[in-house]
C-alpha cells in the first residue's frame, strides 16, 4: 500500500505534465498521483492509474493543491508530495524524501535538490529576505556538489516545485492558502508550520529536475510582475514584524515606480500595466485574477 500521494496541478504543457507523472509512476516506492487539471480548454491524457481531478475553470494554484491534498488524507496516506507540472524526479526522489522524515518526528516538510535544464542548481533550501520581503534561493546557478547521504540541512522554506509534507501537518495548520492564487502560498505555508513546531528542511541527497515557468511565462511576464506584487505585500503583510512591514511597503512602492518607468522605456507596456494592478489590487482589496480570466 502506498504511503505517498502526489499532487500535480495542470495547466499548461501537456507534454510537461505527461513527463512530470511518469516520473512519478516510476519511483523506487509506490506513489498514489492525483493531477488536478486547471486547464480546462486543453486536452489531457494521462498514463493509467492516475486519478485525474478537473476543474471547470483554472482556480490557481493553491485552491487545486487543496483538492488534490483532500482526496490524497481521504485516502489515509501519510505524505503529500507537491510537484509543479514541469518539474521531473529522479526514480529514488520519493524513497530519499521518506528516509528524511524517519529518524525526525518534528520533520514536518523536506524538499529535494531542484536543478535547471542546465543541470545548475535552482533550489537547494530557501532564505527570506524580510527586508526586501523576497524569498532567496541561495546558491542558485551554482554547479551541484556531491553531498553526503545522511546531509539534511534546515532552511526557511522548501519550494512547492518539489514539496514533501506529512500529513499531520495538514492536520495542525490547514491546507494552502488559495488567495494568493500563484507564488508565495508555499512559503506561507511553510512558515505556517514552523509555527506550529515542525521542522523544515531540505535533502540534497534527492534531486528532481526543474523546466521552470512554463506555465506562467516566468517572472518577468505580465503574469509573474502582477502576482509577485500582489503576493508580496500580502504575504508581508500577514507574517513580517510591524517595523519589517513598514520599510518594506517604501522599499517596494519605491523600487515599483522605478520598474514600472523602466518597462514603460522598453516598451513592455503590458508588464507594466500588470505592475501597477498589482499593486492597485492588493490596497484595494480585489481578488486575484485568474491566468485565464482575461487580459489583467
């Protein structure tokens, strides 16, 4: 019987989350996969025995990982595994995230070694910036090094590329928090549980291989400048200190006007006007608007 449940959420690249769930199906240990389709347009086939979960409309990314976590501690598993659908594991990626957690009752979230298509390191354990209120993967593009087996290192937060929780934790802290809608919800989450007692930390030693933003566009798309926005200040807002909070609303509302000229100069209007919605939607309380809900 298997003790982990995977959960991709689709939107995107069919062709990505075909690969992301094989990798899946071909782990060392049996691995129970939910995708949960946010892409309701495309048209999705799957290899047999994954349970497939659509949505009528693409309600982001946390709202999905909920409904996939539900139907996964329905099932009585013991761990969740989040795995962006452009993302590939290695075939002992499951087994080496579960040794983690045996000799650890307080480990509550561990996460693998995430590399780019270039085979560079893109996550390898994350670092908050309280002061720019930005989550820093450390190391990033740095050639991998070979590790010792038993090296398992705390960090801040693990990336929801690749997010191996136990189920407990769920229990204590809740699911992910859907109005974020995409970005930050795993960091929420993570700080959110650290709260609670659990440990985080990340395993080297497991290695999933990383596309990265090919269903967004990436960071600098008008999708990636809206919801960093936004998703900063919320998240700033709900967990800095109040002295954090307030330098960091000057530092982003300064350093927003200087993007925003600098995308206006380029001629990237979209990402600039997606720059001040963001900003605009955050103050006055507006709900995120989804990838597929019109021009932002």
């Amino acid at each position: 019987m298997s003790a982990v449940g995977a959960i991709v959420v689709h939107y995107g690249s069919t062709e990505d989350t075909r690969a992301c769930v094989q990798s899946l199906m071909r782990q060392t240990v049996s691995v129970e996969v939910w995708v949960v389709d946010n892409d309701p347009a495309g048209r999705l086939e799957l290899p047999r025995g994954t349970r497939h979960l659509p949505n009528a409309e693409n309600v982001g990314f946390g709202a999905a990982c909920n409904r996939g976590i539900r139907e996964a501690l329905g099932q009585g598993l013991e761990f969740v595994f989040l795995v962006n659908n452009d993302a590939v594991c290695e075939a002992d990626t499951v087994a080496t995230l579960m040794s983690a957690f045996a000799p650890r009752d307080s480990l509550g979230i561990a996460g693998p070694r995430v590399l780019d298509r270039e085979g560079r390191i893109w996550f390898e354990g994350g670092k908050i910036d309280w002061r720019r209120g930005l989550c820093i993967h450390p190391g990033i593009e740095r050639v991998p090094t070979v590790l010792s087996p038993s090296t398992v290192e705390p960090c801040d937060f693990i990336s929801g590329c690749a997010m191996m929780v136990r189920a407990s934790v769920f229990r204590a802290v809740g699911l992910l928090d859907p109005s974020y809608f995409l970005y930050l919800e795993d960091v929420d989450f993570n700080l959110r549980a650290r709260a609670a007692g659990f440990e985080v930390r990340v395993v080297p030693e497991a290695t999933v291989h990383h596309r990265g933003g090919a269903s967004t566009g990436g960071v600098d798309s008008e999708v990636g400048w809206y919801f960093f926005t936004r998703n900063r200040l919320r998240f700033m807002e709900k967990h800095s200190r109040w002295h954090q909070w307030l330098y960091f609303v000057l530092f982003l509302h300064y350093h927003a006007l200087r993007h925003w000229l600098r995308l206006q100069r380029q001629g990237q209007v979209s990402q600039a006007r997606a720059l001040r919605q963001g900003l605009r939607d955050f103050w006055w309380g507006a709900p995120s608007r989804a990838l597929n809900g019109g021009p932002l």
